[in-house]
C-alpha cells in the first residue's frame, strides 16, 4: 500500500468521523435555533397581551434580522439571539471535558453555539455604535442533541450536566425566560465621573446625531461549569 493511499483512507475517515458529527451539530443546532424563534414569538405575544390587561403600555417586539440572527425587546432591553454558522469543540481545559460521557466518544465534545447578547434598545434606535452589549449565556448543543448552558446567575447553574439534559421545549422556556429576566433586572449605572471626563471634539460633534458616548450596562463574569 503506498503512502498517497494511506493519506486518501485517512481523508475519508475523517470525512466519515468529523466532517459527519460537524453536519449533524450544525442541523441540530438549527433546528433549535428555529425553536427560539417560535418561542419568542409566542412570548412576546403572551407578554403583550398580559401588559395590556395590566393597561401597561410597554413597547415588545420581535424581529428577525437574518437566518441566524433574531432580537426580543421590550421596555429598554434588547435581546440579540446569535446561532454561529461554525461548529466548536470544547478545549481540553474546559470542565465539561472531565465528563465520561465525552470520554466515551470524544465526537460529542463538537458543539453548536447559540449566544444570548443584552443590548440597550436605544443603542440601536440612535445608532450609539460606541455603546455596547453584553454577553448573557451561551448554549452549546451537540450531535445527541444535548446541551450545556453557560451564562450568568440561575443561568449558570440551570443546565449543567451535558450528560443527561437533551433540548425540549420545556427547557428552552426556561432558558428564554431567565435571559430575559436577568437583562431586566440589569440597570443602568451612572458611569463615574472620571470614565466621562473627557471628550474628544468628534464625539461632541457627534454626540447630538450618534450619541457618540460609550453606554452599557456592567456586567462582568468568566463561566464556570456547574457554578
């Protein structure tokens, strides 16, 4: 056998072994993403008519920017929900990897990834393009279709053991809810008085236009599986 046959087998078990799992992440990771977009939906629907009978006149609305790319606002929060086109895998130094259910078949480990982004609604009313969002949870669903969520407070504990937990829509429900929770509970701080002391001439410039100065929420947080 020589070596060009050799490199061609390996190829194809590559193509059969990696390439494959990636396919079906991704397909699965649609198929979620699509469910997100069916549930907020429906949320925004329910919360509407709830606000209404409360006689709250409160903006919510949904929006698709794109396949891959939807946003939940209501009130002064916006939502920016992100599925990536690509397919990851976890670094070894995750905690997740310690599991024997990815030791058992380390193709389990290729994830697709959803992220949750807390916006402030006016930063895209005024196009303030210098303000910026946070990133509130991330989930990752593998070829099985089980998913690990990573994010903060309850989020980051709700959905942990990758093992065990498949997505329904039960559990998506859950996830939307928490987001969007944790986003309203969220205010915004006066910045200190040093951070905003000075000002270029091409932000006062463009302040009254763009509102050129930087607007955020804190937020600040490195994720931890199981905590």
């Amino acid at each position: 056998m020589n070596k060009d046959t050799e490199s061609r087998k390996e190829i194809i078990k590559l193509l059969a072994t990696k390439s494959v799992t990636k396919y079906e992440t991704f397909d699965n990771t649609a198929i979620v993403f699509e469910q997100i977009k069916s549930s907020l939906k429906e949320l925004a629907s329910q919360v509407k008519s709830e606000l209404k009978e409360l006689g709250k006149n409160i903006p919510v609305e949904y929006q698709e920017r794109g396949k891959f790319e939807v946003e939940f606002k209501v009130a002064g929060d916006l939502l920016l929900f992100y599925m990536h086109t690509n397919i990851f895998e976890f670094p070894k130094s995750h905690a997740v990897v310690q599991q024997s259910y990815l030791k058992e078949d380390p193709t389990r480990s290729y994830c697709g990834v959803i992220s949750v982004y807390n916006f402030l609604a006016d930063s895209f009313k005024y196009n303030r393009i210098n303000d910026v969002g946070y990133l509130v949870s991330r989930i990752f669903i593998n070829k099985d279709n089980h998913f690990l969520l990573e994010g903060k407070k309850q989020l980051g504990f709700m959905f942990n053991n990758f093992s065990t937990q498949k997505m329904n829509n039960d559990s998506l429900q859950k996830i939307l809810e928490a987001a969007l929770a944790y986003s309203i509970e969220l205010d915004l701080l006066v910045p200190t008085f040093n951070s905003v002391s000075i000002v270029s001439v091409a932000e006062m410039q463009d302040i009254t236009s763009s509102m050129a100065l930087k607007t955020g929420k804190p937020l600040g947080f490195r994720y931890k599986v199981g905590k």
